[in-house]
C-alpha cells in the first residue's frame, strides 16, 4: 500500500463543516470515484450501523464508492480484504 494523506477529525465529522477537509482528502487520492471503507469503531455498539450508514452517505455525495463494515473480530477477514483495497480509510 502507499501512503497517503491522512485527516485527523474529531466531532462533527461527516457533516457540512468538514465538506472542504472531505472533498481535499478524496482529491488528493488522485482516483476518480475513490473506495471509501468506513470502520465506525468509536461508535457504541447499538449506533454503529447507524454511524456507518451517516458516513456512507456523506462519501457518496462527495463521489466516492463508500462503504462500511463492522469487523467481528481483528482477524475479520472481509474487513481486511475491504481495508486492504480502499483509497481512504475512514475510522
């Protein structure tokens, strides 16, 4: 994998504010229609799928291929294979 940029947002993320910050991320991916992988891990339990489908949405406005996933595990296969492809990472 190269690196790549790397936003470090708290609070009010996936909303209006950080649309400037969202839209500098994706371009400076340099991939027209970026994979955005979303791992709402700081979310409670009971709101992560809510969190993860918020954050999709937002990506898919901005362009990008947007999708979450809820690892079972460290060792989630499909969410490594997921990570592993993406162009940004969404935490």
């Amino acid at each position: 994998m190269m690196p790549g940029p790397i936003g470090l947002l708290g609070g009010l993320e996936h909303y209006e504010p950080t649309l400037p910050i969202d839209r500098r991320m994706l371009d400076e991916v340099g991939v027209f229609a970026p994979e955005v992988v979303i791992l709402p891990l700081a979310s409670f339990k009971g709101q992560a799928v809510a969190a993860g489908s918020l954050a999709q949405a937002h990506w898919t406005s901005l362009g990008a291929r947007a999708r979450f996933v809820i690892p079972a595990s460290g060792s989630d296969q499909n969410a490594l294979e997921m990570v592993h492809d993406a162009d940004v990472i969404v935490l």
